[in-house]
C-alpha cells in the first residue's frame, strides 16, 4: 500500500504545513482518514524512518517492509496519537517495535521473490567514488556498537530526539539511554581521531 508514493507534489504545496506543531495536525487528518495528510506525513518520514532502520536492521530487504508496517500502523491507528509525546517519538516508538520484531524474524531464511526486479541498493561506480574516508570511518566505527548503543547514537546526532524522547522510543529509562550514550562515546572517541572525535 506505502511502497509507492503517489503523484502529490511536495506537502507544502499541498498546503500541509510541516512545524512539530502541525504534525499533531497531520496525524488528526490522518486519523480522519485524509489521503492527503498521510501523503504529507509519509515523505516527511519515509527517509528519516529509511535511514533509522537501516542502522538497525542487518537485512537491508526487510527496512522496507517494517517502514510499511509502521506507517501502516500509522494510518490504522492515528486516533489513538494522545498528543503526550512529539508526532516524531510516536512514529520512531511504532518503528523500534518493528524492527525489533523484524530482527527476531531475521534468524528464519526467508526468500526474497521479489530480489531480482528490485533496483539494487548497492551504489553506482560514481557513488562508490564519491564516499569519503571519514564516512567509512565513522559508519565502521558506528558498525562496533551494540544495537541499543548505535540507536541512541542514531536518535541523538542525526534525528535530533533528547534523551527523554529516546527513552520513550525504546522503553527504558532517561538513565538508561544515558549510560548508553556515555559508553558510545567513550568508545567513538576511542575508535575516533581528529575532527571526527570532536564532532562528539
């Protein structure tokens, strides 16, 4: 139903703003089943959740599949966003329980009917070329981290969730997710050097 986005332009010149404020928004005309306002939430979300599960999830094959079931649980269930949490912590929330779901799968073989008509994910020449040193660098050393550290990794530089948020996302404890963040840090610093250990 999500894996192919419709011909509706930008959500801005749908009308659809996209502050935090109006994300509360976009969910209640979701909940009212809108096209429209689902079309808007899901190309806000679709790279953010994309790259979130991917760090996540080792079976590239299956990120997008739990991205579909997050927001088909989205769309199925707006009315019951509270408006307790941010729109974000509530979709990253839905996303974290499938893919944890999605990693118990990943010990069953599966097959995947689909592999050969689907483009790759693997980069072009030109792509591979143009990665950098410090992207190997730092993905590599992002690749030592348990699951849980590099999520809260994830969340806090390139989602820019606090620790609150995260702790809601993952059901643990703001102390929790600190200590996480302490030890991926002190083992990025470790692994780090130069500019890199300083972006931390």
């Amino acid at each position: 139903m999500f894996g192919k986005r419709s011909a509706v332009g930008d959500p801005r010149q749908a009308g659809l703003a996209l502050g935090a404020p109006d994300e509360a928004r976009l969910i209640a005309k979701i909940a009212q089943k809108d096209p429209r306002a689902f079309e808007a939430l899901y190309r806000l979300y679709h790279p953010r959740l994309t790259r979130f599960l991917r760090n996540f999830i080792s079976r590239p094959g299956m990120v997008e599949e739990v991205l579909d079931d997050t927001l088909m649980v989205v769309w199925d269930g707006a009315e019951r966003y509270n408006g307790q949490s941010k729109v974000s912590t509530w979709i990253f929330a839905i996303a974290y329980r499938k893919g944890l779901s999605a990693r118990r799968r990943q010990d069953e073989p599966m097959e995947d009917r689909d592999a050969e008509l689907r483009a790759s994910d693997a980069p072009t020449p030109e792509q591979a070329l143009g990665q950098t040193d410090t992207q190997r660098v730092l993905r590599g050393a992002l690749d030592e981290l348990s699951a849980d550290h590099r999520m809260v990794v994830d969340l806090t530089y390139f989602h820019d969730l606090g620790y609150r948020d995260i702790a809601q996302i993952m059901e643990c404890p703001v102390d929790t997710v600190k200590t996480r963040m302490f030890h991926a840090r002190r083992h990025l610093k470790r692994v780090l050097s130069g500019e890199l250990a300083d972006w931390l």
